[in-house]
C-alpha cells in the first residue's frame, strides 16, 4: 500500500476554541478537507477572508478516487497556486480512443487547437492533490493569510440560527462548540451535514455497478483514454483503461446490477478479471478496489441560509466523463469571490442566490450529460442495444455517426447562459465562445498567458480600445488589462472574430459579463452593478 495513506498530513493538536466560552465564531468554517473544500478554502484565504477547515480525517483520501483533471480545473488550481504542480506530476492526455469489441471504430482530439497553457486532462491521484493543496495551505499559513486546518474534527451537529451557525465538533479531547457567519459544507457524497439538516438528492440511482482497480504495473500502452464496448475480456459489459503516474493504471470494468459487492472486490475475485483483460503474463498488484454505482442526483437547493453545499455534497454523477470533481471546483470558483462581496459588505446576500442557480444549471447539465452516457453505456432495452451497436458499427467507417458514440461526455466548462448576473452582448460578429456568461478562453500572448493576467477580482480586458486606467463602481474597483496591438491570430479567433476591437468586463471567476466594441461609461457602470447583484 502507498505510504501516503499512512501519514498524518494534518494532525489533530488541541486548539484554544476548545476551552472557549463563549464559543468561538469564525468568519467562515469549511466541512471537508477533499479537494473541493480545501480550494474553498485557500480560495478565501488568498482573498483575506479568514476561514477555518473541520475534517474528520487527518489524511488524504484513500485510494484515487477522482484521477482525471479537465484543462478548467487546472487553470482554476493555478490561480490558487497547485496549476503546474498537477500538470507537472499528471499524466497528459488529450487523445482517446473508443473500440466495440476488439476492433477500434474511432479516435478523437479534446484539444486539437494550439494556444493554451494547460492540456485537456492530465490524471492524477487525487491524493496528490490533497497533497499540493494542504502545502498551499502550509506556505499561505507562513505568509500570514488567515487559514488553517484542523484534523480529527467531526462535525456532529449544526443549527443555522438566522445570523450565524452553531456547530457541535467531536474531537479525541471530546467535543466543543463553535460558531461561524457562514458554513460551506464539501462534505462529500454521503455529506453528514446534509443529513443533519434533514436534505437529500433528488435524480436517479442507476441498475449498474462497476469495478475500479488501480493497478500498479509496467505496460507500454500510451497515455489515452481507451473505452471497450462489449470487450472479449469483459463480454456484454464495458470497460476503461487510464494511465496515472508512478505506474498506476485506473481499470474501470461493468459488472451488472445483480452482485455481491463485497465478494467482488476480493482479491481473488478481482484478479482474474484482470488477467483477462491484460493477459496471463503481466504482472501487476492491485493498489485499490472499489464498486461504485452509477448516480446522477443533486439536492434540490445548494444554499440553505448560512449553510452553503459545494461538490458531491452537493450533487452526483456517474464518472464517466469526469464531471464529479471537476464540477465542484468550478461550484467554489462560482462562490468564493461573491461570498467576499458579502462578507465585505459590498454585495447583499441575495447576490448568493445567483450561486444556487447558476450552479444548479451547471450541475443539471452534468446530469443530463451523465445520464446520457450511462443509458448508452448501459442499454436497458434490448432495442436500445441494438441501436448502440449500430452505431458503434457505423461510427468505424462513417463520420456522422461518431458524435452519436457516448462513451462519457467529458467535462468542459458551463456556460452561464440566461444569468441573471449578465448583462447584453453588444459585441455583433464576436465568438460565440466568449459570449456572456461564458468562461474565458486562455491565449498566448508575449512573454506568457492571457489568463493569469487577469486581476483576481474583476478585469476589464480590451482589446485594440482605448479605457481608462480602470474604473469604479458600489465599492469595486476594477482594473483595465490593455492588450493594443497583441491580436493574434489565436486572440482574434477566441475574442473578436469579426470585429477590429473589444472591450470585455470579466468576473473574477474569469467568466464573462458583458463586451462590446468600445469603452461606453454608463453601460459598463451598469453591467457591473448588475454583475454584483445590484441591477
């Protein structure tokens, strides 16, 4: 077994809150040190918000778990400082591959355009990246932000009283209480705090089960994602092969509704299946094994007062396509800058209302993504398998048919279309890819990127316009990034298309609020107004 399960990353120590009476009250508490709560919180800390993270744990997550890292998470991370880190260690891929059978019907490129600082997906063990961000916590700690983590602290009740958040935390000295203005909950997929509170998913449970092994071997297959549609070694079922570092493959394999799971995962059980897919000769050991069941739910509201869910605490969805953790770090990058604006007194909380829709949009077309896959994955029907299997015949020879192959739709950026926090595209001619609500496209520019160039609030990006210095507007400044005389052929494509200037307002999610062809006062006044929840 990997030695990083074994060792405490953030051991329990006594803290003073313990013996506080009153209790102590936080300006934010995190439920959850997963990957999702831990960029919640740095998030927060990087903005000056003080912020404490409970985990009932004191190490990373045991086994992979969430291994593929879309190109949006990667810049997202990079903003909070692990972006090169994953892609360093990450294995890179942009290329998959998809076989019915024992024949390959087709290929494809997520990333067939140059231009961008990170690939589509690296993999990478979730555990590492627990890792990288408990050191960004550590090295933001030393610098004075107000951050930290406490390990073995369970959270065993909470009570939202109107202005604040009672909490209830065991701990092995016993339990204390606490207080906190606002409680983000990234408990994960069996959140006890949504237990506590009396909520629940709604959606679908899927009659399927599947197999993960992470297997630790030497094999020259390249870094791709391949999926098998009814493979000889796995017949009438499905299967996956990841590459991840240090030798470890990710084997998903289908194994229907009617099992035991439990005996499944034995080692004796498991290894053969395994043998029939990489052969008598190879030799590998099994790192992790677990059965999973396809889900596509989400709770009916993600806020619910002072207590806000982000990440599988939130919703659910079948993995493939990996929308589960790339999904939750888009959640707090949605939160985290709007929560400041309340906090600081900027914004009304109402502006927290538009987290919960446009999140919830986002998290509805995961599942409808997710689901489509799992239906086409796993025909119910005996019609709808002979469909499937017809167009995976098709799809060997003709075009056409390959957008009709869904092997998981992976995951891409949502687009907040119809927010209530845009404002209108006076931009005529422009790229549809950077329409508002959408997120921005990274470019190369001289010397670097366009994305970490963009201030860590709003930005007001132009493009061959002239703006001033920046502007101000309900207490937000924002600054202008001038790139005059830089259009590249990339820059062009991705934010002008037809028209010879641009003047965007960007949000500091990096999304898009509004554009136009040039800097008009009242329009950008007001669209910025409206963006922070004032129009």
């Amino acid at each position: 077994m990997n030695k990083i399960f074994e060792v405490p990353l953030y051991p329990y120590a006594r803290h003073a809150d313990q013996d506080a009476q009153p209790p102590a009250r936080h300006k934010v508490v995190v439920v959850g040190a997963g990957p999702v709560g831990l960029a919640a919180a740095i998030d927060l800390a990087q903005s000056g918000v003080p912020v404490v993270v409970l985990d009932d744990n004191d190490k990373v997550s045991f086994g992979s778990r969430a291994i593929c890292f879309a190109k949006r998470t990667l810049e997202i991370a990079d903003r909070l400082g692990v972006g090169h880190a994953m892609a360093d260690k990450g294995e890179e891929w942009n290329v998959g591959k998809v076989f019915f059978g024992d024949r390959k019907v087709y290929d494809f490129n997520l990333l067939p355009e140059d231009g961008h600082q990170f690939p589509a997906f690296v993999n990478l063990q979730q555990y590492y990246i627990e890792e990288y961000l408990v050191d960004r916590v550590r090295a933001l700690r030393d610098e004075g932000a107000p951050i930290e983590i406490r390990g073995k602290n369970r959270v065993t009740h909470v009570e939202d009283l109107g202005g604040h958040v009672a909490l209830t935390v065991d701990t092995p000295d016993g339990a204390y209480q606490l207080e906190t203005e606002w409680l983000i909950a990234c408990d994960g997929a069996g959140s006890p705090l949504r237990a506590q509170m009396g909520l629940d998913f709604v959606g679908r449970v899927f009659e399927d089960n599947f197999l993960i092994a992470d297997v630790v071997m030497e094999a020259d297959f390249p870094t791709e994602r391949w999926f098998w549609f009814d493979p000889p070694f796995n017949k009438g079922q499905s299967a996956l092969l990841h590459k991840q570092p240090d030798g470890v493959w990710r084997i998903d394999l289908q194994l229907g509704w009617d099992i035991d799971k439990e005996a499944e995962k034995r080692p004796e059980n498991v290894i053969p299946r395994l043998k029939a897919m990489l052969g008598e000769d190879v030799q590998f050991e099994l790192e992790w094994v677990s059965i999973y069941t396809f889900q596509c739910r989400r709770m009916e509201k993600f806020r619910h007062g002072r207590v806000i869910f982000a990440g599988d605490s939130a919703h659910q969805v079948s993995p493939f396509g990996a929308r589960g953790a790339n999904s939750g770090l888009q959640d707090t990058d949605n939160l985290i800058w709007k929560l400041k604006l309340v906090l600081d007194g900027v914004a009304d909380e109402s502006l927290l209302e538009s987290y919960n829709a446009e999140r919830i949009a986002a998290a509805d077309e995961n599942i409808l993504n997710s689901s489509r896959s799992t239906d086409f994955i796993t025909p119910k029907s005996d019609m709808s398998r002979i469909f499937r299997d017809a167009v995976l015949d098709l799809s060997e020879h003709h075009s056409f048919a390959r957008p009709l192959v869904n092997s998981g739709r992976l995951s891409l950026p949502s687009v907040y279309d119809g927010s209530r926090l845009n404002s209108a595209d006076r931009l005529p001619g422009a790229p549809a890819r950077t329409r508002p609500g959408a997120p921005c496209p990274d470019v190369p520019l001289e010397g670097g990127y366009l994305l970490p160039q963009l201030a860590p609030g709003f930005t007001l990006l132009a493009i061959n316009a002239e703006v001033p210095d920046g502007f101000e507007e309900a207490g937000v400044f924002v600054p202008a990034l001038r790139l005059d005389g830089e259009a590249s052929a990339s820059l062009a494509e991705r934010y002008l298309g037809e028209a010879s200037s641009a003047v965007y307002l960007i949000r500091p999610d990096q999304h898009v609020a509004t554009r136009m062809d040039h800097f008009d006062p009242a329009h950008f006044h007001a669209a910025l107004r409206r963006a922070i929840g004032k129009e």
